[in-house]
C-alpha cells in the first residue's frame, strides 16, 4: 500500500481499487511494477471511481475456509478514457449476469481472515466487490 493509500486508510476512507498506467497509455490492473511496454508506471488509476460491464460471470458452490458460499465471481470491462482495463471479482449478489453494468464497492473483510492458515496480519484482506447498478 502506497503512502497515500495509508494515509485514506488511516483518515476513515477506503483504499483505491488502484490500476496502473504506462507511458504507451496502457492501464494494468493489479497494477505491475513494469507494463506491457517495458516502462514502469506513470499514474495511479482509481478504478473505483467508474463503472464497468460484466463480461463473464459464474458462480462457485465448493468455497476456499472463509469464503462465502456461494460466491459468485465476474470479469468486468472498464473504459477509462476510450481503454479497456479488465478485472476479476466477487459480486455482491448472484444477480449478475453479462452486460450488466457494475461499481465497484468497498468491503473490510472479502473472507473471514480467522478461518484459513495464515495469520490475520500477514495480508490484507479488504478488496472491492462488484454491485449492479440499478
């Protein structure tokens, strides 16, 4: 987490659903130390701040400890100024399906940090879910 992403956290906010963009104009997301160019990144995107469109969903029955069950899961399609980032996610519901058009919200907890093997503070365990747009 960024310095930035710290100081959100530690004042009350949430933390960016943050995406990286290259000097070719290319946006990863997760972000990556070097992009698809072979330059590092140049700006932090937030893409929490858009909406994006359901491109692929399903929905898992047979969880990993922690998970919810069922979790229902969603590649979406961003469009940050005319390019396209793709992301994998929960949802919030199971009520999703292709086209949709989502926003990211965020969750303290994606899964119980207390029901697998590895210590609560070894990771952090907030992230973004997908929610339909009404």
């Amino acid at each position: 987490m960024s310095d930035d992403e710290h100081r959100r956290v530690a004042d009350g906010g949430t933390p960016p659903m943050a995406a990286a963009r290259y000097e070719d104009g290319s946006i990863t997301y997760p972000p990556h130390p070097v992009g698809p160019d072979g330059s590092e990144p140049v700006e932090e995107v937030d893409l929490s701040e858009y909406t994006a469109e359901v491109v692929t969903w399903t929905t898992s029955h047979a969880t990993p400890p922690g998970v919810r069950e069922p979790n229902t899961l969603a590649i979406v399609e961003f469009d940050v100024d005319g390019t396209p980032v793709r992301a994998l996610g929960q949802c919030t519901t199971e009520d999703v399906g292709i086209g949709d058009t989502v926003e990211p919200v965020y969750v303290a907890e994606l899964r119980d940090p207390d029901a697998g093997i590895r210590e609560r503070e070894s990771q952090r365990w907030d992230g973004y879910r997908f929610e339909p747009v009404e």
